[in-house]
C-alpha cells in the first residue's frame, strides 16, 4: 500500500474543473482530507453529474469556462487526472473564485497544484481516501 496513490473521488463537472486547472482548491466540509498535504493525489471523476454545480460556480466561471462546461461529456467512473497537494486550511471568502464556490459558510480545503492530465483509469469511485 506505501506505494499506491491516494484518491479522492469528486463528482462532475466539479473533477473536470479541477483537471482543467480552472479549480485549484477543492472544498469539503470536513477536515478529513488534510492527511494529504504534501503529497500527490489522484482526482477520480465519479459518474454523479451534480446538478447544482453550475449554478454554485456560475458567478466564479468566464463565460467561455460557462460554454465548454455546458458541452461537457457527462461520462465519469474513472481516474482522470493527479494533482499535489500544497497546503489544507479553512477557507475565507476571498478563496471563493478558486473555489469556484462560495466560502463564506465552513469549509475546508485542498489546494492543488501542478494538476496533471492522464489518460483515464475507468474505476469505481468511493467515499473518503482511497488507494490505487
């Protein structure tokens, strides 16, 4: 296991925006991904589309982010891409256009950087960290 990557599993368009660097922080409204700071994660794009999503990061997306999201395939259940993970805190409301969602309530999040796309690892997502 000390060699397999950890997973967070997110759901669409919200994994997508990450893999596009659009969305470098990913938000939670618990602390229990901050065991992943410092290292490099793998982002699993599950095949819930959350209905919500563009509504919630309207306000945050250009309208070209708005389009091409609009356009999105709404194919999940795989690996999509890896991100490293810099830093975990609690979010201010200044964090909210990186967030693409707003932060004035609690969250927490994950700030990724140097995201890589790979070609898609079909696996089914779960809940919390997992291993691949």
């Amino acid at each position: 296991m000390s060699n397999a990557m950890p997973i967070i599993s997110m759901w669409m368009p919200w994994a997508n925006w990450v893999a596009l660097g659009w969305k470098p922080i990913e938000t939670r409204t618990h602390e229990r991904f901050k065991s992943l700071v410092g290292k490099r994660i793998g982002i699993h794009a599950s095949l819930k589309w959350d209905k919500d999503a563009c509504v919630q990061a309207a306000r945050y997306l250009t309208q070209e982010q708005w389009d091409a999201t609009q356009k999105f395939l709404r194919i999940g259940g795989a690996i999509i891409c890896t991100a490293f993970v810099r830093e975990h805190r609690r979010l201010t409301p200044s964090d909210a256009h990186l967030a693409l969602i707003e932060c004035e309530n609690k969250r927490f999040g994950l700030f990724l950087e140097d995201v890589q796309s790979i070609e898609a690892i079909p696996a089914r997502g779960k809940q919390g960290i997992w291993y691949a």
